[in-house]
C-alpha cells in the first residue's frame, strides 16, 4: 500500500496540482492585500472617507462605531463591506486567470492543417506522376486498371 502510495503522489498531475494550490494561496494573498491596503482605501476616500470594512448593518437594533465594536460586543451584523472587498477580490484574480488562459491558448501550438488530398498517382509501369483518373498513362502509354 506504501508503494502504491507513492506512486499516486509521485504522478506529475498530483504535484502540478499541489504546486498550482501552492501559487494559488500566495496570488490569492497578494490579490487580497492589494483590495484591502491599497485600492479599498482609495475608494473609500473617493467616496468620502468610507471604510468598506465598516460598512453593516447591525440586526440587533443597536449603532456600532465599527465592525470590530461590534463583534466584540457579540452583536449580530450584516457586514456587507466585506462582502464588497471579497467581490473584488474575486474579480482581480478572476480577470488575471482569464488572461493567464489566454495566453497559454494563444501560445500552444495550433496543430498542422490536413494535407491536401492528392490529385496524382505514379504508373506502376514507369512510375511518372499521372492524373488520379487516368485509363492510360501518357508517357509509357500503358493500359492502367
């Protein structure tokens, strides 16, 4: 069982995969730091000095000051500000595998056109190039089946 084991994880999908997941994790943590510290702020201030990560709703009733007030005070939020980043964060790495597969389609090899299908055949008696639909060939003049 050892054995088979290891030839499972010693395939080339399996570590392709296991290396794609890897890459996967550190782009999604890139991806997530460049909604949340550079492109949320600047939205937020646009858009008069909004804090996404603080925008809910509290469904207790009560005002909370900030996300963070509010689920240290056990209340029941909506916190759709998140929401909002993590849609944004999925758009970004959305669009940069759209262009990673379009790439890679553009640059795989498009396969060879079929050849074309031949219009001569050689005599079997002289072995010159003839017409497909020759009775007899016109250069040793022989009786073709």
């Amino acid at each position: 069982m050892l054995e088979e084991f290891k030839k499972f994880v010693m395939r080339g999908n399996v570590i392709d995969l296991a290396v794609g997941v890897i890459i996967g994790g550190a782009f999604g943590a890139i991806v997530s730091s460049l909604v949340n510290d550079i492109l949320m702020p600047v939205i937020g201030l646009v858009l008069g000095k909004v804090s996404f990560v603080d925008l809910l709703v509290a469904l207790d009733g009560k005002t909370y000051a900030s996300l963070k007030a509010a689920r240290d005070a056990g209340g029941a939020v909506l916190a759709y500000g998140n929401f909002i980043q993590n849609i944004i964060n999925f758009l970004i790495i959305a669009f940069v595998i759209f262009l990673i597969v379009r790439t890679v389609n553009r640059m795989a090899a498009k396969p060879a056109p079929a050849p074309a299908a031949p219009t001569t055949k050689d005599c079997p008696y002289c072995a010159s190039a003839i017409p497909l639909k020759a009775t007899r060939c016109p250069n040793c003049t022989s009786q073709l089946s």
